[in-house]
C-alpha cells in the first residue's frame, strides 16, 4: 500500500541528505562536552525550517546541563493523539582518529553510504523523524496526529538528566506513543520493532587491606585485598551464570505465551553469532530457545573491570594495598536497582565480606511494552509495508531510559528504526544508508497515519 506522501519522500532525497550531513558536521561530543549548545540549535533549526516549532529547553539555571530541544506540529485534522518521537544529539568520542578513512564529522557521501560520528546513532534517525513530518506538511498541510519531539543531548552517557526533563516539561510531553532513538536493521534488510529494554545496576566494589602495597613475603601475616574480592566474586555467581545473591530473582516473572511464541520467531544464527565472537560455547551451554529467551530476559552479572596490584611487565613481588572491581548486572521488569543494590550489600555481609565497600554507580530500571498494545501491531504493519518485512523483539538486551518515559508519560513506547546491524556506531567509519533512511522515512510517514487510529 502506498502512503501519500511516499513520491515526496522519493523525490526530496537529495535534501534529507543534505541536512543530515549538515547536523553530522556539527561534533556534539557529549563525554567531551563539545559543541553540545550548538548542535541544539542546529537541531531546533532544521525543524523550524521543516515547519515544526521547536525550542531550546533548560532544566534550570545551571547551563552546564546540555540542554533538550523541544518539537511540536499540531494537527488539524486529528488533534486528539499524539505522537511522541525520542531522540537524542549527542554522539559517541570519535577516538581512534587514526582508524578512520576521511574526517569523522565531514558526513561524506559514497554512493550509498554516508560517513561520520552520529550519521547512524543517532542524527540519521532523528532526520527521518523530522523530514517524515516535513513531508506531510508539504504534501497535505498537515499531520495526521499530533506530533512532539524531544531530543536530548546526554544519551551517549546514560541520560543523566532525562527523567527530570520529562518531569519539568511532563504537560509539554504528554503524548499516546512514544518512537524509540534508534531501530535495527538485520543483514537481510528487516527492521527489528523492540518492546523493551533492560535495566542496568551499575556498581564498584572496593576491598581495601593494608595502608600501602607491601613486601608479598608478609603474604603469610596479611590478608590480600585482591584475594578477598575474589572470594567474595566466587560467592556471587555460580559457571551457569546464575546469580547466587538472595532473592535475587523474587520479582522476575515468567515469559507469557504469547512472548515465547514471539521470541520463538526472533531470528538468531548461532553459528554466525560464534564465528563473530571467537567463541565455541554460550553460557550454560544454552542452546536453541534458551539463546534467544537469555537475550531478551535473563538477568545478568557482569565483571567489565577488574583492577589489583601489579600488572606491568615482568614479576614485581607486591601484596597490593586495594583491589577493586566494576560490576554491571543488566535487569529486566520488576527488578528495582535499588532493591537489588541493598541485596548485594546484603549478601556481601552475610558472607563475612561487610568490609568490601559498594559505590553505587548507576541505576535504570527495564522497561517493556505489552505485545498485545495495539500501537505494536500498528507499527508493525507500517514496517512491514515500507520494508517489505519486519521483526517483532519482545526486549532488546541492552539498556536505555525507556522505563523513565513509561513511568513519567504513562505512554507505550517502541523501538523502530533504519540503523544498518553492522553501520559500526560507536566505531571508526560509523555510516548511515540512502536505502534504509527512505525505508525509515517511510516507515514513519506510516507510523503517523496508522497511530490517527490509535
Ligand atoms: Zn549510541
């Protein structure tokens, strides 16, 4: 089925392109804090030029908070629902420079491709959210629902301040439907619709033994720092990779059938996925469903960094003063980080390791969209008409702050885009495609006249 405004987006390529680039060349390093205010802007004027209104928003007096930028197209026709469209200006450091083949933010176009920092994640989205709205305007002069955006500027270091923007500008925000930052696309050119994040408990333990490093001949009178942060690891996850903290799992439900029978059509190569990575074997041996079921809804209990004593070349004999260690546990619904913050603490003190300090780092609880919402069928449908065919993805593993806008919106939200698999984000020669940009565009130009009937 075509949509109106499909020939318009066939026909205005040329432009989209040209903005994209424009938005690329603009660095916005947020972990640098560079060209942060400025990208803001540029962003707020490509939707004003797109017929949006749109403005720079703080969260207070302090300016050293990048700031969000607000969008809004009325409808006219259909001014009872409302869109929402989430994403985000920042990008990635663009380190190894040396690994990449032109300039990271020249957005350099080869033929299909377009080149730089943010071309993929998440600025080539973005452009298909706003150019999909432009289109519209200019086809028919007007939406067919409301349309809000809110793009923030701290997504590539954990949304710090996300969930109190949503709070402060919560009436401004209020919408039906909420479109994800970003969307895969598999190497068979299928978009995979994802429901859900997981969440994240982000810690450090710290185990501190004499006041400095000392002679490792003193091994038999003092107790190793390094040691007992490994003892107290022992206890915490079984070779299964279950986690052993008590209660761990008290809230985590079972998958309705309903999501086994969509995690059940969820493609997966094993093979592929193990050539990839170099290795031989899953956890637990896990294998057929039980791969796919682990991704989308097992907790996990991850070392991302371990850090003791000597690690140079050679032998230094030295009983090291501290030994510390970064911990990522990735939740899925129900879990509360701060509940299974306290369990951890819990059971380092019940195992006789109450002196290993726990520094919280960060928390962000799962989120997850019922399969059964019928704004999931609707996006669906749109996908499949501007691709051909699509996936639906009960969770993806990773973690975002999807459950702030579910708790603070009360809105469903959902995950679709035109990110290439393998468009290297976060990686040197990060790309966007021409191709998958007017599929997305599409895609949401569909998503805009199905949600009318929402
Ligand atoms: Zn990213």
């Amino acid at each position: 089925m075509l949509s109106i405004v499909d020939r318009v987006v066939d026909s205005e390529m040329d432009g989209m392109v040209a903005d994209l680039q424009t938005l690329i060349r603009q660095p916005s390093v947020s972990a640098k804090k560079q060209g942060l205010v400025e990208c803001a802007n540029l962003v707020s004027a490509v939707m004003k030029k797109a017929g949006i209104k749109s403005d720079v928003l703080y969260l207070g007096d302090d300016k050293s908070i990048p700031p969000i930028v607000y969008g809004q197209a009325g409808s006219r026709s259909n001014p009872s629902k409302t869109l929402l469209f989430y994403n985000h200006y920042d990008v990635q450091p663009v380190e190894p420079l040396e690994l990449w083949d032109a300039d990271p933010f020249s957005g350099k176009l080869e033929g299909n491709y377009i080149y730089g920092r943010g071309s993929a994640d998440d600025k080539g989205e973005l452009i298909t959210r706003i150019k999909a709205v432009e289109y519209f305007l200019k086809k028919t002069g007007d939406v067919p629902c409301n349309i809000k955006f809110i793009v923030e500027g701290e997504e590539e270091i954990g949304s710090v301040h996300v969930e109190q923007y949503l709070q402060k500008y919560r009436d401004r925000l209020a919408c039906e439907g909420v479109i994800w930052e970003f969307g895969y696309v598999d190497a068979k050119d299928r978009p995979i619709i994802s429901l859900g994040m997981k969440g994240l408990l982000y810690v450090e333990l710290v185990s501190v033994g004499p006041s400095r490093d000392a002679h490792s001949s003193l091994a038999v009178l003092i107790e190793n720092p390094a040691w007992r942060l490994v003892s107290a690891l022992a206890t915490m996850r079984d070779a299964n990779g279950k986690i052993l903290i008590k209660d761990w799992y008290k809230e985590v439900r079972d998958f309705t059938h309903q999501e086994i029978e969509v995690i059940s059509h969820e493609p997966f190569d094993e093979k592929e996925f193990k050539e990839e990575y170099g290795v031989s074997r899953f956890v637990a041996n896990a294998q057929g469903s039980d791969i796919k079921r682990a991704l989308v809804g097992l907790p996990t209990c991850n070392i991302a960094g371990l850090n003791s004593g000597y690690i140079g070349e050679g032998a230094k004999t030295v009983l090291p003063a501290r030994a510390m260690v970064k911990i990522d546990f990735r939740l899925v619904p129900e879990m509360v980080p701060e509940i299974q913050l306290q369990r951890l603490k819990d059971h380092l003190s019940e195992h006789g390791f109450g002196d290993i300090r726990v520094n919280f780092i960060h928390g962000e609880a799962a989120a997850r969209t019922g399969i059964s919402d019928p704004f999931v069928k609707q996006v669906e449908r749109a996908a499949t008409e501007a691709f051909g065919s699509a996936i639906v993805s009960v969770s993806s593993a990773g973690t975002g702050p999807m459950h702030s806008f579910a708790k603070v919106l009360g809105s469903p939200c959902i995950s679709v885009g035109g990110t290439y698999m393998f468009a290297r984000i976060h990686s040197p020669n990060e790309f966007a495609r021409v191709d998958l940009l007017n599929k997305t565009t599409k895609c949401i130009c569909r998503i805009m006249e199905n949600f009318s009937s929402y």
